[in-house]
C-alpha cells in the first residue's frame, strides 16, 4: 500500500502546479457506495447455520450473521463480537459465560438477547443435520440463558478450544421468531446481525449484499455493497473475470490461470498466502465396503503420488501433504511420509495378498463436480492407483449438495474433499475428520483416537497439545480412514480499482468481504 499512496502523493504534488482538482484523484470517495462484485467457485448448502458445515456456506455467514466472537485478522484467540466478554467459570473448563453488548438489533427491530444466542445453540444440536455443524459441539452439553444478556454455556468435558467453536459459523445468532426450532428454515432469508443484510438471494447464482447500518459489534464500521456471484466450475469463473464482468475472483480460478498470474501485471492486483487449507481422500472403513480392510488401505497409501499431483494436475499452486495436520499449524508432522516415503507398488501388493482379496480391488470415488480441479484430479489418482492392476476404480462427479449427502450417508467409498480450518487450532482437524461420528462419516472408530482428543482439549496453552496430536497423526497414518494430498495456497485477484483482497482470508475461516475497497 505505501507504493501506492506515494504514487497518488506525488500526482497531488504535480496537479497542483498545474491546477487541477485533487478531487479526481480520489476515486474512493466517488466508488464510496458502488458495488464491488466478487466470483467465486464455492458452493453455498443452506443459509440457515444448522444446515450448513462447508467454507461457502460459512464465507457468506462470515458477512451476514454475528457470532459473540470472532477472530481479528490474523489472530488466533478469539475476541468479542456480539459479545461484551467471555471466559471460563472457575479452572474445570466446563462452565463458559458471556455477557451480550446491550445494543444489537435484528433487521425486525427487536432487540437480540441471551435467548437469542441459547436458541441459536440448542437449534443446531437439536436439528442434528447430517450436513450441518452440530457435531462441532460434542462437548456441549446444555445452554442456559441466565437473564437477558448472560448466556452459560455447561460442558460435558473440559474444552480449551470451546471459545474457537463460538467464533465460527457454527455460532450464528439467528432471530429466535424467524428461524424453526426443530427444522431449517426453507426459504431463502436471513435475519442475522452482521455486517451485512442479504437484501436478494438465487440459488447458485447470487447473493446481493448491503451495507448494515445498524451493526455493533468488533468492526468498525462496514464495507461497501457487494455482490457474490457462484459460478458453477473455475473454467466459468475464468470467463468472468477475462470478460471483466467481476472485480474480485477468488476459490478458485483453474490451476494452469493461477500458475501464470503475473503480480506485476498493472492491469490486476494479485494476493497470493499461505493457507491451512487441507484436501484428503477419505476411505470408507465400514464392514460392506472393499476398503474395510486396513491393509488395503495401507496398500493405496503406498501408491499414491502428491508430488505429481501438485505438479501436473494444480500447476504448483497447492503444496504436496503428508498428514493430517498442515503446515503452519500446531502440532503439524510428516507421519504419512515416514510410513510411506515413496509410491511402492511390490509392498502395495504384499499387503493385498495379505489381505486375502481378489485383485483387482474395485471401489467407487467421487468428487464434487465445479470444485477446482477435482475431475482432473480423480482422473490422476485413478490412474496412479491402476497403474499396477491392483485396483479398478469407479469415478464419479456429484453436485455439490448432493455429493454431501452421499458421503454422510457413506453411500461411497472414496471421495476427496477440501477442508478449510474452522479456526486456527489443531482441533478443528481431529474430532471432525478422524474422530468417532466424524464430519466426513468415513465409519473410522478408534478409541485411542478419540481419548487423545479429549485429552488435548483441556489444555488452555494450545502448545501442550501438540503431544497429542502426534501421535494422533501417527495413528491415522497406521490406521489410514483418509489419505492426505496437499494443502492449498490461497488466490485472489482483483482489478487494479480495488484494494482490500489480500484481507479476504487469513487463515482464522473469517471470510471479510467488508474489507474491501475502491481505490
């Protein structure tokens, strides 16, 4: 930024010799108002938060819902959003109060109170729904509203990372007399107290943005209006962005455009960070599927390739992964690399033999159609696990919704999905992705697993839990309910009349749309 107000200081300098008005050169002042259009790739599922657990769904939620925390950019503790203040009650880790600000109103007028915020919690864990988030608090265990602005929350277990939970999607505050206690809200409004107010939604299409006025909470003050265009596949989202029909193009424009981004091209600006994001193959480890056997799925770590993929099907725009746990993050290790170093198809086929099955070993493997890369990506990892005849594999492309569905309902037996970090904590990868009941319903249960879980979640110095998600790691990599590929890099491109895009992510899951300015 310092370049560019050096820039517009000396034109100022230069105008006024000559007497122009240094009113032309603030366009900002002008744009104060005008609508920055962003393209997108990521699908939304619901815009009700019990029905939704996916980073479009929650990108969008970032904007339009309060949570009573939320993360400062970049932060890794929590801070107050709806919330005056939070903590813990005495040193169990079991008993967590907040204190609600006095001054937030609905889009209806009515004031929120600690109601509001309980209501908002027990919907999610009483809905239960199989693409939602309510199993990102197995640890609570009741919600009491205490008067009208003190909510305490009682859990089952001590949790350190409770506070995260709170921050994320998961603990939207909806309006008690416009959402259904027991069911999602069908049509396609939100009364939420974010930055923004969702003024128009079309499915797959469009989400229309604007500026709420009446938001309290820890932004100061709101961004301009903003219009979030979905966009089936990256090829469409190229297409816009090349037919300048956006302003902002972000998650994600196809790997080979992302490869041959040039930052110093003066016509775009281009962001390019370091991301949590995580993308696995996970293996369906129930008793009626052919990847039952925990042999057989030793034998498709070993024949898996992250460096090709990296290199050929993403163009070097994601990193090549070897555990559970990223880079960056608390705990991170190699312990895929240390059991299978290198692609070994004579040990992939001992382990088979082992195992007893007829070979080849035929297992279906689907994907989420429009979601990167990820038919080109199938097609490589199908044709690295055939390569030896030692595996047939059926792929197949889902809607995204749909897609979902069928993994919760382990209606597949492979399938590779991305996952964005709820909040910047090792434990946003343990009970959602390897625990018993995890998100990605891969019918994993190891009780040692799921012990070291709850183990790490009672220390309050998140370093004292890198211990235990070491051997977690380890365990996952003996264990193999998923295979790690790679871990993305993140994008964003915006024309050189908008400023703001490399504060979209930061690796807290707070997608900040209000950040985003005219320049």
């Amino acid at each position: 930024m310092r370049s560019v107000r050096m820039r517009i200081l000396l034109t100022l300098l230069v105008l006024a010799v000559v007497g122009v008005g240094a009113w032309q050169l603030l366009p900002s002042q002008q744009n104060k108002n005008k609508t920055i259009t962003v393209g997108t790739t990521d699908a939304v599922t619901a815009l009700d938060p019990a029905g939704a657990y996916d980073a479009g769904s929650w990108a969008l939620f970032s904007n339009v819902f309060q949570s009573l925390l939320t993360f400062e950019p970049g932060g890794v503790a929590p801070v107050p959003d709806a919330a005056k203040s939070c903590a813990f009650e005495g040193s169990g880790l079991r008993v967590y109060q907040c204190r609600l600000r006095e001054d937030i109103t609905f889009p209806s007028g009515r004031k929120m109170t600690a109601e509001d915020v309980k209501y908002s919690f027990d919907r999610v864990k009483k809905i239960n729904s199989p693409v939602g988030p309510a199993s990102l608090f197995s640890t609570l265990g009741s919600v009491t509203a205490d008067n009208d602005t003190t909510v305490t929350f009682h859990l089952s277990s001590p949790d350190a990372t409770f506070p995260q939970k709170v921050a994320t999607g998961a603990g939207a505050i909806v309006d008690k007399d416009m959402y259904p206690a027991d069911r999602l809200r069908a049509d396609f409004g939100v009364d939420g107290t974010g930055p923004y107010t969702l003024a128009s939604y079309t499915k797959d299409k469009k989400a229309v943005l604007t500026p709420y006025t009446n938001y309290r909470g820890f932004i100061d003050g709101t961004g301009p209006p903003v219009d979030l265009l979905y966009y089936p596949d990256s090829a469409s989202l190229d297409r816009a962005w090349k037919g300048k029909q956006i302003d902002v193009a972000t998650r994600t424009l196809p790997p080979d455009v992302l490869s041959g981004l040039n930052p110093s091209d003066p016509n775009h600006r281009v962001t390019e960070s370091d991301s949590a994001e995580t993308r696995n193959l996970y293996l369906n480890t129930r008793a009626n599927s052919p990847l039952h056997d925990v042999q057989v799925r030793r034998a498709m770590a070993w024949l898996v390739n992250r460096e090709q993929l990296a290199a050929t099907v993403y163009k070097g725009t994601v990193d090549p992964l070897y555990s559970l746990i990223p880079t960056g993050i608390t705990g991170h290790t190699t312990s895929f690399f240390d059991a299978y170093p290198t692609q070994n198809a004579k040990k992939a086929r001992e382990l088979l033999t082992e195992a007893g099955v007829k070979l080849p070993v035929r297992f279906t493997f689907g994907y989420g159609k429009g979601r990167g890369a990820g038919a080109e990506e199938a097609a490589a990892l199908k044709k690295q696990l055939e390569a030896d005849g030692l595996f047939k594999v059926d792929i197949q492309g889902y809607e995204w919704t749909d897609f979902q569905k069928r993994w919760a309902a382990g209606k597949m037996d492979a399938w590779a999905v991305g996952w964005v970090a709820d909040y910047p904590d090792p434990d946003t990868f343990g009970a959602s992705l390897v625990g018993t009941g995890s998100t990605m319903s891969t019918g994993y249960s190891n009780k040692a697993v799921d012990s070291l879980i709850l183990d790490s979640q009672q220390y309050a110095d998140r370093g004292r839990a890198a211990t235990d998600f070491r051997t977690i790691q380890a365990d996952v990599a003996t264990d193999v309910p998923l295979i790690p590929l790679w871990q993305r890099k993140e994008y964003v491109v915006s024309t050189e009349a908008v400023g703001g895009g490399q504060n979209l992510f930061d690796g807290t899951g707070v997608f900040r749309l209000w950040r985003l300015e005219w320049i």
